[in-house]
C-alpha cells in the first residue's frame, strides 16, 4: 500500500525481501524511470470508478534490491481509498528470462555446480560441469534426500539449518583434491517465504594454482633488493611490495593510498618520467635517496584493449653498481694506460745521431700500433727537427698485406714532413712474404742492417744528398 505522498505504508514479505522494509518508494526506483512511475501513480489516483482493480493502471518500473541490484519489475496501481494506492509488483518476466538464459549459457561452460532441495532435504536440481570431478552425473541425485545422502549430523547439514533460517554462507571447501567456493542463499515462494535451500558452488583449481605462484612471486620479490610500486591513473599506490621497501622508508600496507610524488619523489623528472609511461612509454630516472643511488623504471599498465590503467615502478638500489662500473671504468683505462706505455716501450723513438731518428718494431703492427708510432714518430721529428727515420724489422714476427700498408703510410707520413724515411733489417721470410703480396716499396729507402743505414744517413748528411756508392753496395 502507497500513502498520498508516495511512501509504502505497508507491504509483505516478498517485497521487503526484494526491495526492503517499508519506506519512500521513488527513492528506490531506478532514476531513469521515476518520472515514468510517478505520472503513473497520479494516473492511478485520478481513475474514475469503484476502488478496485478494475480502474488499475499498469506501469514497468526498475528498482535497486536490497542487495544494491537493478531489478526489473512490473506494476499494476489501483486506488485503495481517496487517498491511498494498492500495488501489486512482480518480476518482469522477459527481463528475467532474458537474464536467466545469459546465467545459464554462462554457467554451461564453467567448471561449477548448483542444486536446491526443500525444507524436507528432498534435492529438486543437480546440475553442472563440475559434477564430473565428484563421478557424477547431472540430475543423478534428483529426487535424494540430503539426510540420507549426507547424515543429520553431517556440517553440511548444520549449514543448510542456518540457511533455513534465512542466513547466506560462504564456505572454502577442499574435497578429493577439488578447492570448491561455494554460496548457500534461502530459496524463497513468491510470498518471500523460506521453501528451501539453493547453493552455488565454483571449482577453484585454476585460481589456486594461480595463487600459488603469485605466491611464490611474491616471495621471489620479497627476497630482492627491489621495490615495486603500482599507482593508478590519478598517482594514488595500489601495491608496495619487495625487499627494498624499508630502504627507501616504505612499508607494504603503510603506502597505499600515498601518492606517486610522496613515494618516489617530488622532482621535475620524476614528475615527468610518470607522465611518460602514463603516454604508454617506459621511463627511467636516477635520484639519490638517503645516500643511496636508485634507479626507479616507470611502466605503464595497460588492460585487454591496450588502454594504459596505470603506472608500475621498479625501484632498485644502484650504488654498489655503479661503484664496481667507475671501478671497472678506472682499471680498464689503467690498462689500457699500461698497454700503451707497453707498446711504446716495444717501438721506442731514439736519437742515435744528430738529425738521425730510429724506431725498432717488435712483435706485429696491427692499426692500433701503426697509428701511435706515426704519431709519436711525426711528433718526434718535427720537435728534433730529424732529417733521417730509421725503421728496423729486425724483430718483427711476420708481415701481412695490413702491415706492409701501415709500413708505407709511415714512410709517406715521414715524407710530407722533409725526412726520408729508410727500412732495414728485412727478413728473407718477410721479404718473400712482401714480394708475394706485390707490393712496390722502390719509392722506400731498404738497406740490411741498422749499421748500414746509419752510415748511409751519415753519407746522405754530409753530402747533401744521396749516400756515396760504396754505401749502397753495402
């Protein structure tokens, strides 16, 4: 019954289980269809003829149960006296079915069970896909009493009793290797009378295991020295969760809710950084934080239709590598120090005589090699202003078509310079070796020994030009 200014007045049990206890009734009336209802409320009242359902008009009217669900429901209103309206409400039926069949084709294809039985025990459905794992057959235990199945003192019994008396249960239950949640809920008549007891339950085997291993993830990260973060579009922390977090002064639970700039800091690049993965771009920034370096990484999170719905940080705590890189950085270039003084000391630049420069190769002469005794070489002649370079392969190990290249690109270095260049202490090994290379060397000054060549720069000094003859018969 509805009051002049439309509040229920009076209804039964069937309506408070739906809806709920008496009250304003536009309030609960879905608000896409109030002013539809409520002209259809001051219809009602404004019918002409006896107080009765034959002056009734009908209406189509959502309302939000008692649970918080949209409930889709049809009226039908007649006048109970000058004042007051009679109500009659039930279910829309093509709604319901249309929501029944999406339930049903739904749960065909889930791994779960369902059944109702009586107030008697007496069991009216057994159906689901999860029957199989418990060597059952749908509908086989249709028509079995719950007390002979089970027993009076069975638990599951001691539930059904709660539910009777109009009390939900969830339980978790573990039965031959299967982990089952299952929903109990008081079946109800029309008049919202308890008839019965109706059970949902889900096989959760895949959500275990699930479980397992984010467990075991979660111990992994909780073992690392690193600190992830999750932050929603807005910067608020959903997740806090590694080893590191007490490092940077963070603690699992205590974050969340915090946001981005509190927890991984209030600077321009990391503001910036943020807002770069929030684009859809992974961002990294280094920052010192209670005299330690961290490298945090920003990553966007992104749904099943690429839809960026967040932000994950991975903190990591990188004063140690970046100390063993500067260290490894100083000895490489300590080495690489060494290895130079090395190759100097094997191609050492000596001044024999005056203007009269010589350089022992020892060893091979890859490009490195060849490039610093140019150098040094060039550096050294125009500094003593030498007019003769003297290069002895007495000690050089072979020759190849690279070496031969940097031999001449030595020589006509020497030869841009004003000094003449002059070769000795060829090998007969290495001379077959150039001769088969085919290199032309006529334009190079070769003599055999290092003896030979300083007296034929000496010739050369005081003559002014070419050695005297007997020089190069020698």
């Amino acid at each position: 019954m509805l009051s002049s200014a439309g509040e229920v007045v009076a209804c039964n049990a069937a309506w408070e289980s739906c809806v709920g206890p008496s009250g304003r009734l536009l309030e609960r009336v879905h608000e896409d269809d109030r002013a539809e209802l409520s002209a259809r409320i001051t219809g009602a009242r404004a019918a002409a003829g006896s107080v009765s359902a034959a002056g009734s008009v009908s209406a189509a009217a959502r309302v939000v149960g008692a649970r918080g669900e949209i409930v889709q429901l049809h009226w039908t209103l007649w006048r109970a006296d000058d004042t007051a309206l009679w109500a009659a409400v039930k279910p829309d039926r093509g709604a319901w079915e249309a929501q029944a069949r999406i339930l049903v084709d739904v749960f065909q294809t889930m791994d779960a069970i369902v059944w109702w039985c009586d107030r008697a025990g007496m069991l009216h459905v057994s159906d689901g896909n999860g029957l199989e794992s418990m060597g059952l057959k749908r509908g086989q235990l249709v028509g079995m009493n719950m007390f002979d199945l089970y027993g009076a003192d069975a638990d599951i019994m001691g539930l059904c009793k709660r539910v009777l008396e109009g009390e939900p249960v969830r339980t978790d239950t573990v039965a031959g290797g299967v982990h089952w949640i299952v929903h109990y809920a008081p079946r109800r008549n029309d008049d919202g009378e308890i008839v019965g007891v109706q059970t949902f339950g889900i096989n959760l085997a895949d959500d275990v295991r699930l479980a397992v291993k984010g467990e075991l993830l979660r111990a992994c990260i909780d073992s690392m020295p690193i600190a992830i973060l999750a932050f929603d579009r807005t910067g608020s922390c959903v997740i806090a969760q590694g080893g590191a977090l007490a490092q940077i002064g963070c603690t699992e639970r205590g974050e969340l809710g915090k946001h981005m700039r509190e927890l991984c800091g209030d600077t321009e690049d990391v503001r910036a950084a943020f807002e770069q993965a929030l684009s859809g771009e992974i961002a990294q920034v280094e920052q010192v934080r209670r005299d330690r370096i961290w490298r945090t990484r920003f990553v966007p999170q992104k749904d099943v239709l690429g839809e960026t719905t967040g932000v994950g940080a991975i903190c990591e705590d990188i004063t140690q590598q970046l100390r063993v890189e500067q260290q490894l950085r100083e000895q490489l270039r300590l080495t690489q120090d060494q290895q130079e003084s090395i190759a100097r000391l094997s191609s050492p630049i000596i001044e024999v005589w005056q203007d009269v420069l010589i350089v022992p190769l020892i060893g091979s002469v890859d490009a490195d090699r060849a490039a610093m005794v140019m150098e040094s070489l060039l550096a050294s002649v125009v500094e003593k202003q030498s007019a003769f370079a003297i290069l002895d392969l007495t000690g050089l190990d072979s020759v190849d078509t690279t070496t031969a290249q940097h031999l001449i690109k030595i020589i006509n270095g020497l030869t841009l310079l004003g000094c003449k260049g002059v070769v000795t202490g060829i090998r007969p090994p290495v001379a077959q070796t150039m001769v088969g290379l085919g290199f032309d060397l006529s334009q190079v000054k070769t003599l055999r020994s290092l003896k030979e060549a300083l007296r034929w720069c000496m010739g050369a000094r005081r003559g002014g030009g070419a050695a005297p003859h007997r020089l190069e018969r020698r």
